[in-house]
C-alpha cells in the first residue's frame, strides 16, 4: 500500500449541492471544514436531498470567510447568505436525527432556494457542530459528533475500486451509462494506489498527519444513479452493485471515517493501513 495516497478532496458547503474540490483542507472532529454545515429542510422540517430531488446537483455554494456561501444555480441571479446571528433554532429531521438549526435571516434567502427546487423549502445552518448531532451510537465513540453528513464525519472512496465497478457495469444489462464519474459517490477524499475493495478490510488508518477510525462500509442510495452535471437519472451504479456488492442489504461503494483528533489533509497525502 506504498503508493496510497490522497487523488482529490471535496466538500460540499451546502449539503446535495454540487461538491467543489480542494487541495487541502482543515478536518475538525466533526469532518472537513465547511462540509456539509447548510442544508435545506421542508416544511414539515425534514432535509431536502437529491433522493427527490436530484436538480440539487445543478446548484453551487461558494463558501465564504466566516461560514457564509454565495449560492448560484443555472438562470438564477447569485445571492449571498452570511452565516446568521445566533438565536432561535427551529427543529430539523435529518435522517432520523432531531437536530437544532439556524434559518437563515433573509426571506429572500428562502424563497431563492423555494423557486429553484419549485417547493416550499428553508435553507439552514448547523451553529455548534460540537455538540448538535451524534454520529450513530451503534458506531460511535463517546463524544463523536458530525454535521448534515448522510451519518459520518468524512467519506473515502477509492480509484481502484471505482475502475473494477466500471468494468462490472460494462459487462452488464446497462453499460451504456458507464463509465461512471466519481462524482457520483459524493466523497470527501479519494484515494488512488489501492487495490480494488481494499479498504473493505480497513478498520483504523493514517493520511498525511492524520488518523482516521474506519466504522464501516458505506451503504449507497437513488443519489448515485444521478449525473452530477445534467441531474439525469438512470439505473447505476445501484443495478450493479446489487449484483456484486450487496451485503446485509446494503449496497456497499466506499467507508466512513471518523478523524481521532483535528488535522489537516492535502492532495498527495499517503495513506497507510494501521489496521
């Protein structure tokens, strides 16, 4: 595993909206700085992701200094959300989760936001990542908590095992939709110089200056099978990994990691297994 190492990072400052690459970034406890720390609630109060609504992928966020993000989309005049004073939160079900956010304090805001995705919907913001939301018990340390990510600080893929999934959809009902993009799978860090489906085995690892638990495979959903650039659906990866990497129900493409204290990741960091 010698020549590990780090391919690209991402972060997505609003969560279902498109990633934006990085050569580095400050990871805290909770993940990447700036993932994931805006998200989009409907009125019932639940996130608004690309499961229904896969014409998220078509919106940007532009992080700003201090937590803000300059939004944009295709049509649509930018506008810019400062990070809001703190104050009154309003109940958000993230997946299950009851977390407290922060509506954003300009109307206008919203109704950006509403007119895109042409449904009532609010964008809010996670204040205190440090303690809001837990990472799964049935995983977790004491004291681990993440942001509006699907359930983990952080997610890894990997190219090899990207290229050996691209070759099982070639030879396929669906081929014509490969090869797939990375893109698709939403990771914070890409790894390349593996072998394929290595870091199933993966339970603790270094990057760069950093050390990562490794709780488990992450399970995918619909928001695979979206082109990241066109918002288009079609049947994979989900086709092919039910045939090939189904496990407990779950269809298996990269792990969640958990940093074990704060650091700093960069492009051509190397990664070594420590268990």
């Amino acid at each position: 595993m010698g020549n590990a190492r780090v391919r690209s990072i991402h972060v997505h400052p609003v969560k279902a909206f498109r990633s934006l690459p990085l050569r580095e970034v400050v990871v805290e406890r909770w993940g990447p700085a700036g993932d994931r720390r805006w998200t989009l609630i409907d009125d019932g109060g639940k996130v608004v992701t690309q499961r229904r609504h896969p014409r998220l992928a078509l919106a940007a966020a532009e992080p700003l200094p201090g937590g803000g993000v300059v939004l944009s989309a295709p049509g649509r005049d930018p506008v810019t959300v400062p990070v809001p004073a703190p104050g009154a939160t309003v109940p958000a079900d993230v997946f299950g989760d009851k977390v407290e956010v922060v509506p954003a304090e300009d109307p206008a805001v919203h109704e950006w936001c509403s007119d895109f995705l042409d449904t009532p919907v609010r964008l809010v913001h996670l204040d205190d990542p440090a303690v809001r939301r837990p990472v799964d018990p049935a995983y977790a340390l004491p004291g681990e908590t993440v942001t509006f990510a699907d359930g983990y600080p952080l997610l890894l893929t990997t190219t090899a095992s990207l290229d050996r999934l691209n070759s099982l959809v070639a030879q396929g009902a669906h081929a014509h939709e490969g090869p797939l993009p990375m893109s698709r799978f939403r990771p914070n860090v890409v790894i390349g110089g593996t072998e394929a489906w290595a870091e199933d085995g993966w339970t603790r690892v270094t990057i760069g200056e950093m050390t990562f638990r490794v709780p488990k495979p992450s399970g995918r959903c619909v928001v695979t099978t979206t082109d990241q650039d066109t918002s288009r659906r079609g049947r994979e990866p989900l086709h092919t990994l039910g045939r090939h990497r189904s496990v407990g129900g779950r269809l298996l493409f990269g792990v969640n990691l958990v940093p074990l204290s704060p650091g700093t990741l960069r492009v051509g960091d190397p990664l070594e297994v420590v268990a």
